[in-house]
C-alpha cells in the first residue's frame, strides 16, 4: 500500500486526498519544515506539494535536491490553471496536475509517478525480466517460482530494486536497510549480497552489479 504526502495542503486539496484514500492509497500531510522527516521516517512513495498562494520556491527546490531525501520518492505539484505560465519546470518535480483535477486523474498520476520512478506496477509488484517481487506481500518469484528470503536479504533486494541503476555504497545499503544504529560492518553487506545472487540469479540473468571500489545498483539489460 504507497503512502502519499502531501505537503501544506489547504482546503482545495481534500478532494484529492479523498480521492487518492478511496483509490487505496494511504495520505498523510505535513508542512514544509516536516518533509525530509516525514520522508526518511515513513517513506512515502509520492509527495504531493500543494503549490497554491505563494510557494517557497527555493525552500522545494534545495529539498528535493538534498542528498538527504531518499532515493525513489516521487514530487508532484498541484497548481492552478493560472499558474501554468509562470510555473518554474526546473524546481525538479517529476510531475504536475492542474487543479481542478478529476479523481480518476490524480490516482493516474500518482501511479504513473511511482511506476516511473521505481517502475512499482499499480498492483504494488515490481517486475524484472524473470524476477517479480510481490511489495504488498513480501513474496520474491523467479520465472513464477517462489524464491525464499531471509527479512534482510528481501529488504536489501527490495530498496536496489525499486532504485535502480543508483549506486549505493555499502555504508548507504547498512544505514537504508540495517538501519543507523546498527553496528556492523560493510562486511555484512557483502554477505548478504553474495546469497541474494546465489538465490535469484544464474549465468543467463544478473541482477545486482558490483561498482568497484564503490559498492553496488540493480541493473537489468
């Protein structure tokens, strides 16, 4: 089930939220100020920036460019019709919707945004060549043949895949996935990588890439 932010929502956008809890999406809101930890804490996997009034421009610019926001989140704006000539494309959103907007085409959007990002299919599955990864329960498939993980080894497969072709040092894969206040070492990951390759891939398919001297990404041909 995504989760969608939505950051200084005002009056115009309960319609939307209500729309996008009735297509099964769970909504939350948030301030400017509480984005990046709303953000680091529940992972959203689209945020919704109300850009009605007055905008802090370069407030959303520099957030969602910092180093800091997760990888894999989707922006989309919500402006209004009037705002179009003057909408600045460059602030970085992967997205916009023009307010009013339908129900049918918010939920839209906001599925296009995920699938584009994290190429997640709106049945919260994620397909790779022959591996299929079941989001909502947990399930890895190779070839429609059920893979068995340990927690740890689906949970890094799970953060690679929906951030593919990023490269990840092994210190951002233990802080993403063991957590900040876990305190093994990069050792750890390399373990874990090596029997996630034994169970989902063979000489005809690779999945996880190794970058030398840096780390590794997800990658597939």
């Amino acid at each position: 089930m995504h989760r969608i932010l939505i950051v200084d929502a005002s009056e115009e956008m309960r319609p939307l939220a209500a729309a996008l809890d009735e297509a099964g999406f769970v909504t939350s809101h948030a301030p400017m100020d509480r984005v990046l930890d709303e953000s680091q804490t529940n992972a959203p996997a689209v945020i919704l920036f109300s850009l009605f009034g007055r905008p802090d421009t370069p407030s959303i610019r520099n957030l969602l460019r910092s180093p800091q926001m997760p990888h894999g989140i989707a922006s989309i704006a919500v402006i209004r019709s009037d705002q179009l000539a003057t909408f600045d494309f460059s602030i970085g959103f992967d997205d916009f919707v023009v307010y009013p907007a339908l129900s049918d085409e918010i939920s839209a959007r906001v599925r296009r945004a995920i699938w584009m990002k994290s190429g997640v299919e709106s049945d919260n599955t994620l397909q790779a060549g022959e591996l299929r990864i079941d989001l909502g329960n947990y399930k890895v498939f190779i070839g429609g043949k059920p893979i068995d993980l340990t927690y740890k080894e689906y949970e890094l497969l799970r953060f690679m895949a929906t951030n593919r072709d990023k490269v990840f040092t092994r210190e951002a894969l233990l802080n993403r996935v063991w957590g900040y206040d876990f305190y093994g070492g990069a050792r750890t990951v390399d373990v874990h990588v090596r029997r996630l390759r034994s169970k989902i891939e063979d000489r005809g398919q690779t999945f996880i890439e190794t970058v030398r001297n840096v780390g590794y990404r997800f990658h597939l041909e």
